[in-house]
C-alpha cells in the first residue's frame, strides 16, 4: 500500500545518531553505523510512503519520521522449537501425578 489516511496505523523510520555521534565507548562496528529508530503508531496527516510524518503512539508520543509502512505485520516468533523442552510439559504432569491430559 503506497498512500496512508490520518489515524491509519503505520511505520516510520528515523536516524537517531549518525556514524561518529555515536557514544564513544560503543564498538567500533556499531559506532559505523547509525542508531535508527522505527516506530508503530497513528498517522496524524494524509501521506504516501516516503513522506516525512508524525504518528502518535499507543503510549501518547508523538514521534517523527519517514513513512515505511502502512498496516505493519507484527514479524516476530519465538524461534525454531527446541527438541529437550518439547515433552516437558507432559513429563512435568506424569511426575506431579496428572498423567497424560491428551
């Protein structure tokens, strides 16, 4: 989606530090690139991605920056399962008495 309505949900980006406004005491790798910032929250103006907007967060800021996204997806999981803890929980119920609850 190109274009966003006022109070639609979105995405922007900014740089908070560029390269060499970097605290001095961070790595070397990460003083070399930029501190970016990307925020969630609701347009305050019509605009199409790439504009220069504000948003107003869930929390009440309002915070500046370019449009990325429209309708974001939350891309986030908990990682590839991890085989040891899988039959955990039924081991824990065998062990406490409950038995299987399948």
């Amino acid at each position: 989606m190109g274009t966003a309505r006022k109070g639609d949900w979105v995405q922007v980006h900014s740089v908070v530090l560029r390269p060499g406004e970097r605290a001095p005491q961070v790595p070397p790798d990460t003083a070399a690139v930029p501190l970016e910032m990307r925020v969630k929250g609701f347009l305050l103006r019509d605009a199409a991605v790439g504009d220069e907007v504000e948003v107003r967060t869930m929390t009440g800021r309002i915070v500046a920056g370019r449009l990325v996204s429209v309708n974001p997806p939350y891309r986030h999981d908990f990682g590839e399962p991890i085989p040891e803890l899988l039959a955990v929980g039924r081991e824990l119920r065998e062990i406490l008495g409950g038995g299987e609850s399948d």
